[in-house]
C-alpha cells in the first residue's frame, strides 16, 4: 500500500507525518518534525515562511531518504495569515504573524463604521482582532504597498502549495477563518472587501477539501531528486481536519482541540448566523463535506507556551512535563484568571501578566512557577466549562462528555482536570489530529474511505483515546462559581 504524506503547520511547531491505510488501519510515521518560531523585527512580528517552506522541503528528503514515494501530498496550517505574490509571480514581503499589534484597534473602528450585524450577518465568523479582514483594514489604513503591488492574495498553506506546484488556489475551510467569505453566497465577499477598500480582483478560486489542485513542480524534483507528487487541497485550516479526525462515533459530539488555541464546539450542517451566535461570539468556520464547525476560540496552552519562554529568556529551562509536574504540587484553586482576556493575546511576560490580573480582581498572585502554571490551567479548564455550557445552549444538543485532540492532550493533567470541570467523561486522543485529518481527506478523495463517517471510524479503531472520568464534582463546582464572578462570566 503506496504512504501519503500530511504536513501539519501548528503556530508552535511543524510536522510531516508519512500515512498508510492497511487494511482499514492507519499506520503514521513522524518523518519530519521542526519549529515554527516567529520572527520580530522592529515593531513587526513575521513568520519565517522560507523556513517552513524549507522544512516542506526536508520532510520530501526524509521520505525519500526512508526509501518511500508518496503518492500525494497536503499542507494544512494555523489560520487567518496571508502572503501576497506580485506581478512577477513572487511573493512580496514575509507574512505578518497574527499577533503582530499592526491591527490592535482596527476591528473596533471596522466594527462601528460596517457594524456588526453586517459583519456577522454576511460571514458568521466570530470577531477576534486578527481575523484577516482586520488584517487587511491594517494594511489600508497604513497604506501599505503590498496593496497596491499585490496582485494574489494567498493563506499560508495555499502560499506554500503555490512554492510546490507552481499553481494558485484557495481552500474553503480556511477561507472562511478570513470573515470575508459568504457561505450563503459560497464565495468571497465582494461587498465587504468593497466596504475596506480592497480589490477583490485579488482573491482567486476557492476548492472545496479533497480537490487535486496540482502536482510538485518540475524545478523542485529535480532539485530534491524525485519524481512528481500530486498536490491536494484537504482541510486546509488545522482546526478543520483537527475536527475530521475526531473520533467521535455519534453525530452530535463536542470536540476541543488542544494546541497553542484551545478551539471548542460541535460541528453542523449549517451555519448557525442568529443573534444568539453573534451576542456569544461563536463561528462558523468551514469544514469537511459542506459540513460547519460552530465553535469558540479559547486562548489555550499560548500562555503557558508563552510563560515557559519568558522563564527560559531568564535562564530556567522547564520542559512541559515537568511543568505539570509542578503544578500538580502546587494547592488547588489558589487563583484564576480568565485565559481570553486580551492582555494575554500578544507575546510577552505572561508571569508578570498573570500577576497583574490577579492584583486587579483582589486575588493573590502566583508566587511560584507551580503555582503559575497551576493557575493557567485550572482557569483553561474551568473556561472549557463555561464554553461547553454555551455551546449546549446554542446549538440545542446536549454532550456525554468531550472529545479533545491534539498536542495539549499529552498533558494529562489539563485532560483530567477538564473532565473535572465540566462534570462529564473526556475522551483524549489522537494527539496528531490535525495531521491525520489531512491523511483522511486526501484518502477519501482518493477513493480510499467512504467519507468522513468511516473516516472517523477507522482513526477510532487505529490509535488508543484515553478516558478520564470527572472527579471531585463538589470543589470544581465551587471553584467555577468563583472563576465566573471574577471573570465577569454571566
Ligand atoms: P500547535 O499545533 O498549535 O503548534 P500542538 O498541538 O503541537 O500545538 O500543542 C502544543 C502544546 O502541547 C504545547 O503548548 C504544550 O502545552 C503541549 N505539550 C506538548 N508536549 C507536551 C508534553 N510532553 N507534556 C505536556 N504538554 C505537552
Ligand atoms: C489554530 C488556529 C485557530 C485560529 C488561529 C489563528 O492553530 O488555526 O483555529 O483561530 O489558529
């Protein structure tokens, strides 16, 4: 049986993993495994996308290194950053990072002169500072030359698909993360690229996950030495094949992937664009087989990423094990912060952050890095309670328990702890998820699995979920009653 090749581009880090369906088990292999670490220069913060493209490239050599050819390929990548390539066929400057502060302000003046209503309406995409629209909002009001000289706009996994293939497309699942794609009208936004004054000539054709949208090009095989590969657009949005890889074997599950984002939510047929939705804050991002992901960005295992860096710029170098191992130490619920607070959005000293929220709502700060990360995941896990809750009451289901995948799973403090907070059993595995949605796409285009159902299935029967049973109902019960008065969480 011929392997496929998945490259998953987290915000952390990166992977290639070479797949193979035997027999209706999957069988994955880490070829490949690299950094993604950003870049600033100046007051900008940029992704290294040579780097990323170079490690594409290395993941090619281990494969034919192992003696393997796969038979296709896909990219799929964290979401809403873009390149734009110019009238010579390059790309135009590097790719700002989401968190880079050229849009702070920007979706509040966007949000007061389009409203909204119009906003939401058009898109059902939640409004977070760095959705693209903002982004690109940024880059007129800077007056930006990338505007005037761009000629495509490109997402990151379309922009270094273009590098392999020479072709250019977008995808629907990441498309839509924009919040200038229309699911009704099931294309760009004209009207609203018209309302930010940026030309929609610039933006291309978008396919639908499990489209064949080219094969590596000639310079390239023959750069690296090995034959042509078929190129496909999967989900090309990480949370996107994250949740086709859920393991879930009843239509109305609740998923959480588990990364640098802690994304939350169920997935449905349609997009769900009411009040409600818009008032909540919640999205419809794209997903496999037409199929919608309602769910809510939590700000996830980026604070503790991020507080791990600032101790390591001081000289303590704790690996994540041995933080939850500290923190598992620490005294319970000693304080709370609420993860989705702004002043934890961009890079930066998180301890001292942590402190100063704990000083502004009249707790005791954290005093030690056990009690630190203690405080980052407690909070984590009582605010997937209260988005659990909130996506029961919009979506009109009702969970058994909750699927988590990904990275963050690995610490199993934070999975039992979850189980703990939301009172309900948490199923957690697989840790790749994202990369295996991208395996499972380019499968079922290819003939290989029915769709998404068995898809599903097969990851179920292929690789271990670990149940955790919720314990200590009463103190977590108390402790959330807590976090939500001090976070203000009605
Ligand atoms: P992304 O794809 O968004 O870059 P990942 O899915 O790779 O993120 O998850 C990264 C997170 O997983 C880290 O922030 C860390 O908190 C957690 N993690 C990774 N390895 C471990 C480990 N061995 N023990 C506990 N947590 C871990
Ligand atoms: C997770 C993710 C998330 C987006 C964020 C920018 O990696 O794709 O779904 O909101 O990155």
């Amino acid at each position: 049986m011929p392997s496929i090749l998945a490259y998953d581009l987290g915000a952390s880090s990166g992977r290639a993993l070479l797949g193979r369906l035997n027999n209706r088990t999957i069988e994955v292999e880490e070829i490949h495994r690299f950094g993604n670490d950003p870049v600033a220069i100046g007051d900008r913060l940029q992704w290294d996308i040579l780097r990323l493209y170079h490690d594409i490239k290395q993941g090619l050599l281990k494969a034919k290194h192992a003696g393997e050819t796969p038979s296709s390929l896909a990219i799929d990548s964290w979401a809403v950053d873009f390149g734009f390539i110019g009238r010579n066929g390059e790309l135009l400057g590097n790719p700002y990072h989401y968190r880079d502060r050229h849009t702070d302000g920007v979706m509040e003046r966007t949000m007061a002169r389009l409203t909204p209503e119009r906003i939401f309406g058009r898109t059902g995409i939640q409004f977070l500072p760095f959705n693209t629209i903002y982004q690109l909002a940024a880059l007129k009001e800077a007056d930006s030359p990338l505007l005037e000289q761009g000629r495509h706009f490109l997402m990151i996994p379309d922009l270094l698909r273009y590098f392999l293939t020479g072709e250019m497309f977008g995808e629907f699942s990441n498309a839509s993360t924009t919040q200038l794609y229309n699911p009704i009208l099931g294309g760009w936004d004209a009207d609203l690229l018209g309302d930010i004054g940026v030309s929609p000539a610039l933006f291309g054709t978008v396919v639908q996950p499990g489209t064949r949208v080219g094969q590596t090009r000639a310079s390239l095989t023959e750069e690296l030495g090995i034959g042509t590969i078929p190129v496909y657009a999967v989900a090309e949005h990480d949370t996107g094949a994250a949740v086709a890889a859920v393991p879930a074997l009843e239509r109305d599950f609740a998923y959480l992937s588990c990364g640098t984002w802690s994304l939350m939510g169920t997935e449905v047929d349609r997009p769900v664009m009411g009040e409600l939705a818009q008032e909540l804050n919640f999205t419809n991002e794209g997903g496999v087989n037409g199929t919608f992901r309602l769910l809510k960005n939590i700000m996830g295992l980026w604070i503790l990423q991020e507080t791990r860096r600032t101790w390591e710029n001081a000289g303590m170098s704790y690996g994540f094990p041995e933080l939850v191992a500290l923190a598992e130490q620490a005294p319970a619920f000693g304080s709370f912060i609420d993860p989705d607070d702004p002043m934890f959005l961009h890079p930066g000293d998180m301890p001292s952050r942590i402190a100063s929220y704990c000083a502004n709502s009249g707790q005791r700060a954290p005093q030690t890095p056990g009690e630190t990360v203690r405080c980052i995941l407690e909070s984590l896990a009582l605010k997937y309670r209260y988005v659990l809750e909130l996506t029961e009451r919009l979506s009109g289901k009702s969970f058994s328990g909750l699927h988590m995948v990904g990275g963050g799973i690995q610490n199993a403090l934070l999975c039992q702890w979850s189980a703990n907070a939301i009172g309900k059993p948490v199923w957690a595995g697989p840790v790749e998820g994202s990369a295996l949605g991208n395996l499972v796409v380019q499968w079922i285009a290819q003939g290989e699995l029915k769709d998404i159902w068995e898809a599903r299935r097969v990851i179920r029967e292929s690789f271990p979920v670990t149940e955790y049973e919720p314990r200590d109902g009463a103190a977590w019960e108390a402790a959330y009653g807590k976090f939500r008065a001090l976070a203000g969480l009605s």
